[in-house]
C-alpha cells in the first residue's frame, strides 16, 4: 500500500519524501505510537532534521524574520527520538533539496539501541534519485530480511 509517499510493506514503514516535507515528522510520530511489536521497522529516504534547519539551505536564508513565518516545527529529530523500532535511513549524496549532513544528526540524535540503526548514502544521487541507485534495492531488501524475521507470520518467500 502507498499512499503519501508511504509504503506499508507488512511489518516494515518506508516514508520516502513525501510531497510536502511537514508530513515526514507526523509519519515517524505515528511510528513512534504504534505498538512495537506492530512492525519491524521504519526506512527513511532524503530526510531532514526540522524545517528551521532546512531554511538555512533555501535561498531565501538571508531573509529577516523568515524563521517567524514557519509556525510548525516539523522537528523531525524529536520524533525520531522516541522511536524504538530498527531505522534505516536513504540518502543520495548529491541531494541538493536536503543536505546529506542531517542524516549524520539525526543517527547521533538516536538515544535507543544505535545498532539497529543503519544508514546508506547513495553516490552522486540526486534527493529523489537514490531509489534508482544500483545499490538501493539491495540495501532495503537486506534491512526488510533482517528486521522482519521476528515477527509472526514473516516469510520471505514471495
């Protein structure tokens, strides 16, 4: 099922981008209260870490009082803390909409187990190029095996 850029794969959440970013940190929130034996994980594409800090990326920056203007937080961060379930996060390294260093802060903002954190970055990949990297199918498909395997009804036979 797809719907807003969200794939519910039995037992595993994929947010890639959704048109209209503030959605990201209401979906990892939703995540967050799910019971955690509901699913088995959550994969992340081309994700930032809140919305002040995107606008110092956009060439409006230098605008006063721009941060005034942006009455939600969208604090992706935030949410990501209380999400106990394994995260992988998928980022190309060309992304010029988000820049690939919030990846890098929202792995260190991580206050649970950081081993069932994984993190690929995509090589010349565009923000919404990774999915057509040679080596995005593999590295979700690895994640989707590892972290379904404890739950009930999980088979990995098509």
């Amino acid at each position: 099922m797809q719907l807003l850029g969200v794939t519910s794969n039995p037992g595993v959440i994929q947010v890639d981008h959704p048109g209209g970013q503030g959605q990201l940190p209401t979906f990892v929130q939703l995540a967050a209260e799910l019971p955690q034996q509901s699913y088995a994980g959550l994969i992340l594409e081309s994700t930032f870490t809140r919305i002040a800090d995107m606008l110092a990326y956009t060439q409006w920056a230098r605008w006063p009082g721009l941060r005034w203007l942006v009455t939600q937080s969208f604090d992706t961060t935030a949410a990501l803390r209380r999400v106990k379930q394994p995260v992988l996060f998928l980022h190309g390294t060309s992304d010029r909409v988000v820049p690939v260093a919030m990846q890098e802060q929202l792995m260190a903002a991580q206050p649970h187990d950081r081993a069932r954190w994984r993190q690929a970055s995509f090589e010349g990949a565009s923000h919404s190029g990774a999915s057509r990297h040679p080596e995005y199918a593999a590295v979700v498909r690895n994640f989707v095996t590892e972290n379904k395997k404890g739950l009930a009804g999980f088979s990995d036979k098509p």
